[in-house]
C-alpha cells in the first residue's frame, strides 16, 4: 500500500458512507478508541481495512491487513481491531503472531496431507513401483527428441514376469490392500511363515527378498517418514532368529518302479486339476522342469518331428526336447491350439502357474486346513500311505530311470538339459538329440510296462 502521508486529512471518526464515497488510491483514519485503523482504497477500487501501529517488541512500525470492505463491515473491522490492540497491550506483535499462527496451520494442513498420502500409498502401490521402474523394461520420453526410449529393467524378461508372479501371488494377495506404511515385522512374519506352511520354502524366501529390496526402493523415494523401518528387514531377522528354512533341500526322493505305478494310477483321480494332471505326465515322459512344461507354447511344438523347441531354460541356454509317440500323441490330443500358452490361463491369458501344482498337492495332502469350499473325495487325497514326494521328484527319477536302463550318463544328463562342465563344456558341443529321442522311447515304453 501507498500512503499519501502528505495528502491532508480531517479527524473524523469512519463511516460506512464516507468509505464508499472514498476515490481510488486514497485513505482514511479512524480516531478515539479505533484510532490504529484506516481503510485504503487503491487504484483498482480495492478497499481494504489496516491496522497501523508499533511493536510492542521492537517499536517498529507495522501495518496488517484486517479485511477487505464490504465483505467485512466497518463495525466487524473495529471489533477485530480491538481484539488485536488488546494483543499488542499484552506484548505480542499482531502480525507477527498472525504469520507464526498461518505457518503452524499450514504446517499442520501438509503433516495431514502426508499422512493422508502415506495411507493411500498402500502395499500394491509400493509393488507395482518397485516392479515398472526397477525389474521391468519401461519407455521413457526422451525430452529432446520427444521419441520413447526404451529402459531395460534390472532383469531379463522371463525374471521379470517370475518376479511378477512372486510377488502378486502372495505378498499383493495377502497384504496389497493394506497401507504399506502400516505393516509391520509381524505381518510379514506371518505371510511367510503361511508360505512355508504349504510346503513352498523357496517362494517363500524369494516373496520376503523382493518385498525388502521394494521396501528399500520406496524408502529411498523418501515414499516413508525419516524414520521408518523396513519391516520385510526386521521380518529377516526374526526369520533367521526362528531358523525358518526358507531354501530347498537337496532332494534325494526318486520313486521306485511300485512307487511309479501306483502313482499313474492315482494320478487320473487326483485332485489335481485337468492342467496340473497333463503337466506332470509330460514332465514324467521327458524329463523337464514342470515350470517348463507349464511354459510352452503351442508356437514351439512340432508335433510332425516330434520336438519342443525351449527357448530359455534355467541355465539361460535353449534346446530341443525328443518328444517320444507316447508323449507327441497326448499332446496332440490337448485342445486349445489356438491359444499361444499349451496350458493357458484363461482368466489371465498367461501361462499355468508352477507354484500352483505345489499349491494344489498341500490342500490334497491337509485337507483338514483348506480353508474354501472345496473338499476332496478319499480317492481324490495324496498318497500319505507312501513317503512323500514332489512334483520335481518326477525329473530326478526319469534321470534315475534312464540310468537304470542303461543309458550313458551323457544322454541322460542331455535329457535333462544340464549344461556340461568344464572342459567337456567348451569343446564338446555335440547335443545329442537322436541319442535322447532313442533312449526317451525307451523310458516311455518302459511306463507303459508297469
């Protein structure tokens, strides 16, 4: 505000009517008890009402703004200006304590903004974070061209999509609601040891280390207040504090020739599901990984050469896995060839699950804790009668088997797709596939003799 100090003005106390006669870029002062406040009209129209007068802390001369005219009547302006000349009487600067008092109010306002923030930033949210801008490849727009770049993430892409899974599987499923501020050591505590329960050692592991290093990521955003713990780190310590095993035991499980027999005969009438069932029978007949059966593509089958091209195997090389006729024709009798995945979800439109064939055996082998609907006929329930078993025990027996038949030691292991070692490894890069074709037939044929 600009004021005319010079301009002469006549002592009279303020009137509402002589405020709206008053011309632009003018003022006025009222006297008596309400001497301190005037009311400035400036170029605009604007009219406002101030408070002149010295701090009390340091005699300087200071001016606050105590509304604007008509909005606050002249009346309203008076009795707020004695409410702050009883301020000053007693010491505090009005202005200065007005400025304090909108600092700790806006203070407060963002506290509760961050806080609101901090609840919607919930456990999925930290997730899909950590995944789209650490694991996985993104597009970025690059500022001078306007082009996408692409970003590759930390990961190839079948780590990726595992890493995914991992995590939405269980850590989402069970937590994802939730404000990720809010979950403690405790709750992961539980959702691994509710892991561990069903069997799955190894996923649990995997769901606690992807849940630190997303934690650590987030915490790294500044996405926590400064003295936020990571709980999945805490959850460590507990973890290894109770001796949870959250790694796979070397098996040493491999089924005998009874054993093998009463299982394809149980196998039809499990409850394993029609995918799980069709699984298991093709890693039984080749040898792989059953997350490599659950993989395939229908794009890499041919059924006329009897071969499955797998592109990307554990050890990161690819290879042709010899179909036998026993196995080439239950292929052939699948349905959906239309469909990219041989066993394709159909709500998702990704391929089966792995994790979820070791799912299914817990609920058959404790059906006392399925918690769902869904109960199991006695023919239907796991072997409990014979030592256990795994899924994963089928490839170590069709290796067994294969040895048991005579088969050289390098054909079996080529079978199985393991990498040669060593010396043998860099020059020997024969992949002895009509060896494998040969020796698979074998092994298939010997099935159907039991």
């Amino acid at each position: 505000m600009s004021e005319k100090e010079t301009q002469a003005t006549k002592k009279v106390a303020l009137s509402a009517k002589a405020i709206e006669k008053m011309k632009n870029d003018s003022y006025k002062a009222d006297i008596g008890e309400n001497e301190g406040l005037r009311v400035y009209k400036g170029k605009t129209g604007l009219t406002s009402f101030i408070y002149r007068y010295r701090s009390p802390i340091d005699n300087s001369l200071k001016k606050m703004k105590i509304g604007t005219f008509p909005e606050l009547s002249l009346a309203e302006a008076r009795i707020k200006l004695q409410k702050l000349k009883a301020q000053r009487r007693s010491g505090i600067c009005p202005s200065t304590y007005a400025k304090e008092e909108k600092l700790e109010r806006l203070t407060k306002l963002q506290a509760e903004k961050e806080k609101e923030e901090l609840h919607k930033f919930t456990v999925k949210d930290l997730i899909e974070l950590y995944l789209t801008n650490v694991i996985e490849d993104r597009y970025v727009e690059d500022p001078r061209s306007g082009l996408k770049k692409l970003i590759r993430g930390s990961r190839k892409k079948k780590g990726q999509d595992e890493t995914r899974r991992t995590l939405y599987g269980d850590a989402v499923k069970v937590l994802g609601h939730l404000p990720a501020e809010k979950i403690t050591r405790k709750d992961i505590v539980q959702l691994v040891s509710d892991i561990v329960a069903r069997g799955a050692n190894v996923q649990a592991g995997r769901v606690l280390s992807e849940l630190t290093l997303a934690y650590e990521y987030a915490i790294g955003l500044e996405k926590f207040k400064e003295d936020f713990a990571n709980p999945a780190l805490l959850a460590k310590a507990s973890v290894k504090q109770a001796r949870l095993k959250l790694t796979c035991t070397k098996g040493t499980r491999v089924l005998s020739d009874d054993e093998l027999r009463r299982v394809l005969q149980w196998l039809p009438t499990s409850g394993f599901s029609a995918k799980h069932k069709q699984v298991l029978m093709i890693t039984l007949w080749t040898g792989c990984r059953t997350g490599e059966v659950c993989e395939a593509k229908w794009a890499d089958i041919n059924l006329e050469s009897r071969t499955w091209h797998i592109r990307q195997s554990k050890n990161g090389s690819e290879r042709y896995v010899q179909l036998s006729r026993q196995c080439a024709e239950f292929i052939a009798e699948l349905p959906n060839k239309h469909l990219e995945y041989v066993f394709q979800m159909e709500k998702s439109g990704k391929s089966l699950l792995q994790k979820t064939i070791t799912e299914c055996k817990w609920r058959m082998k404790n059906p006392e804790k399925v918690r769902h609907k869904q109960k199991y006929r006695p023919e239907q329930l796991w072997l409990n009668d014979m030592p256990d078993w795994n899924p994963h025990d089928l490839r170590r027996t069709v290796r067994t088997g294969l040895s048991r038949l005579g088969c050289p030691a390098e054909v079996a292991e080529a079978v199985l797709g393991h990498s040669k070692k060593g010396i043998q490894g860099t020059y020997d890069l024969h992949h002895y596939e009509q060896e494998c074709r040969e020796w698979l037939q074998k092994w298939a044929d010997y099935l159907n003799c039991l």
